[in-house]
C-alpha cells in the first residue's frame, strides 16, 4: 500500500518506518524542513533496547508531490489536527483511508469535519517514543495497537490498516469497541503524563511503589474511570490502576510525551486529555479535582512560560 504519516516526531517516525521497513510505499510528512532535509539526507535513525539502525525514509513537506494514497496517518500535536488535515487534503482521495492514532479525545471529530467520518479509523497505540536529536528517535516501549471505526460498526476500513501495521512487526487488534480503548489509553495518559510534566519524573520514577507519587496517579486513573463508565464505556476502576503501574515501571528511564513537550517549551495536549475528562465529568456532574488540578497546573505552567 501507498501509506502517508503526517507528522514525522518520535511516534511518527516509528510508525513510518515500520511501514517502510514492512514493504509498504511509505513517506513521512512533516512541516519542519530541516527534519525533512536531514530524513532526506541521512535516513531515520531509530534506537530500540540498544540498538541502533538507520532506516531510509521517504520525506516531504510538499503533499501535493505525493498525490492521494491508500492509507494517511496523523500524529500530529492534537492542536495541529485540524490544520494538518486541511493541508493534508491532497493526499485524500475517493478510497483513502484516514486513521488517527493521537493521544487524546476528539482528534477523529477534528478528522470527520474535512473528511468523509466513514473512511476514517481511530486508535491508540501502547508504543512510546522519545525523539533524541534531528531524525533520531529511541523506541522506548512496545505493546499493542486497537483501531477500529469512526463511525458504525463496520470493521471493513480497519483490516487494512491492521494488515499494515503487522507488516511494520507491530501487534494489530481491530474492533468495533474502539471507544473503550482510547478511554483506556486516555485514563493512562490522565494519570501519567501530567504528573511526569510537573515534577520531570520517568516513567519509573513516576510509579515507583509506596510512594506519594503512585497514590496522585492512581487517584487520577480512578477519577477518569468513573467518567468513562457514566458514559457506558465498560472500564474496570482496579485493572486500569494495575496496569499504569505495570506500564510504568516496564517503561523504566522513558519519558512521558508531555513531559518531552514541557522540556521542549512546546505547548502540551492537557486540553485533549485531563481536560477531555473534566468536560466529560462536568456532563454527567461527577466530581474530578484531581484532574481539574492537573489542567490548573499544567496550563498555569504553559502561560507562564509562554508555551
């Protein structure tokens, strides 16, 4: 397949390259042109368990030298979706498949609104990445990736996706639940990554047992819990708390994405994630000012650094 990533950072690059590596006619596109002059050049240097490979790449900024392909992945920040899909038309056609694998909740809203919702796939991945340098990127962790359709039930558009995702030697599960996994991801992502924002944790750090730090990151997965099952979503409160604790001491020295961003002064996701939560509680009337802390904070912490 004919397989555009829009948005060439760490999650991007991991992806595409996978893809490149798995057969599929891949470019990865992104708005920095250095990062394109330096893919160009040099390839896409990935470190995974310590070990390094250089993949050659693809790469582009200009979208209309591509034309329409079967498959469009964005990774973009959740702020840029809605422009990166106006830009990103070109690379559209009757058949093309749109897929989201952002962080957060609302990205396929942001999709649906330029694209036809039917062809369009949404889904999280437990991958992690950190980007190092210029066209470098270490594969921090590995696991699972769930898509399944934007709208209906129909897992038709999905197969494909999932074909090439396997290719890439990444796990693939299509269903029609989707929803429930990105609440799943979406309480990991509440718990965990605000908290590494605000205090420079790693993942580690962050879940170190008996520590003051693992209780404020269960409380928050909690919270997030009971707003994802007031909204039918079938979230068990206890499983999500052992499994962000597991996930985080698995994942170690890596670094949550919000925290890459606060280090990197680039303006965060809070919006998309604790904040997706805190409207969503505000419209069943529960009470979460653990999460509403932790958007306080975090955007307090933006304003005050210009972010």
């Amino acid at each position: 397949m004919r397989i555009a990533v829009v948005g060439a950072g760490a999650m991007g690059g991991i992806y595409g390259a996978g893809f490149t590596e798995g057969g599929q006619e891949t470019v990865l596109v992104d708005v920095s042109s250095p990062l394109i002059e330096q893919l160009s050049a040099e390839g896409l240097s990935i470190d995974h368990k310590g070990e390094q490979r250089i993949v050659p790449v693809h790469a582009t900024s200009d979208v209309t030298s591509v034309g329409p392909v079967d498959v469009v992945v964005f990774f973009v920040k959740c702020y840029h979706t809605a422009v990166a899909a106006e830009q990103s038309r070109p690379l559209v056609g009757d058949s093309t498949i749109v897929v989201s694998l952002q962080n957060g909740w609302g990205n396929g809203d942001d999709l649906a609104r330029v694209f036809d919702p039917d062809r369009i796939v949404i889904g999280v991945s437990y991958h992690s990445g950190t980007v190092v340098g210029l066209g470098s990127v270490a594969h921090t962790g590995a696991g699972p990736t769930f898509i399944g359709p934007y709208l209906g039930s129909s897992l038709e558009a999905s197969q494909p996706v999932a074909d090439a995702i396997r290719s890439a030697g990444f796990e693939a599960v299509v269903t029609p639940d989707v929803r429930t996994e990105i609440w799943k991801k979406l309480t990991l992502n509440a718990a965990a990554l605000p908290t590494a924002a605000l205090t420079g944790l790693t993942a580690g750090e962050t879940g170190k047992p008996d520590d003051v730090m693992i209780e404020l990151v269960d409380e928050l997965a909690r919270e997030t819990v009971a707003v994802a099952r007031a909204q039918g979503y079938d979230l068990d409160p206890e499983e999500r708390v052992e499994f962000i604790r597991a996930i985080l001491l698995k994942a170690g020295p890596g670094k949550a994405s919000m925290l890459q961003d606060i280090e990197a002064g680039r303006r965060t996701e809070i919006d998309v994630i604790n904040g997706a939560v805190v409207r969503a509680a505000a419209e069943h009337r529960i009470e979460v000012p653990v999460n509403r802390a932790m958007v306080a904070l975090v955007k307090g912490y933006e304003r005050a650094h210009g972010l």
